[in-house]
C-alpha cells in the first residue's frame, strides 16, 4: 500500500465530495458520494470512513489514518481516486 494520505488532504476532500456529490447510503450510514469515492461520518462524529469498492480508509478523531482492511484489493485504487478528487477539485 502507497503512502496514507494526511488528515488534511482527507478532510478536504470529505468536503469536496459532500460539496459536489450527492447524498447517498454507505456501508457507515449516511453519507455522500463522487464518483467512485462514498464518505460518512460515524453517529458520534468520532470517525470518517472513505471507501471505494471494499477498501476503506479510516480517519479518526485524532486526526490518525488508517486502512481499515489492510489486504483489500482495492485499497490501492482508493488511494488514487483520493488523489484524484484532491488534484480536479483543490489544485
């Protein structure tokens, strides 16, 4: 797995999909979804959970990041589309 993205870059692109995407379910409640891309904000507010096909990237509280599947096949593609939506939307 690449390089984890910083808690910044997340939480710009947590606004830029909730911006520009729509309202949609997540397997973590409701949320928003751009492209590929589906952010939800855990009940309490404690968590961010960004996932793409079964990759899901976890931002915590803390600001820590961290893969919630480890081993998942599209961890890597998840990370890209972050980039992605970073570079077309905040460059």
């Amino acid at each position: 797995m690449s390089t984890l993205p910083s808690s910044q870059k997340l939480l710009r692109v947590f606004a830029t999909t909730e911006h520009f995407g729509v309202v949609a379910d997540t397997p973590y409640g409701c949320g928003y979804r751009l492209q590929d891309l589906s952010v939800a904000v855990s009940f309490f507010g404690h968590h961010v959970y960004f996932t793409a096909g079964d990759a899901v990237l976890v931002l915590t509280e803390t600001g820590a990041v961290r893969p919630e599947r480890p081993q998942a096949a599209d961890n890597q593609y998840l990370l890209e589309l972050i980039d992605q939506l970073d570079r077309r939307y905040n460059a």
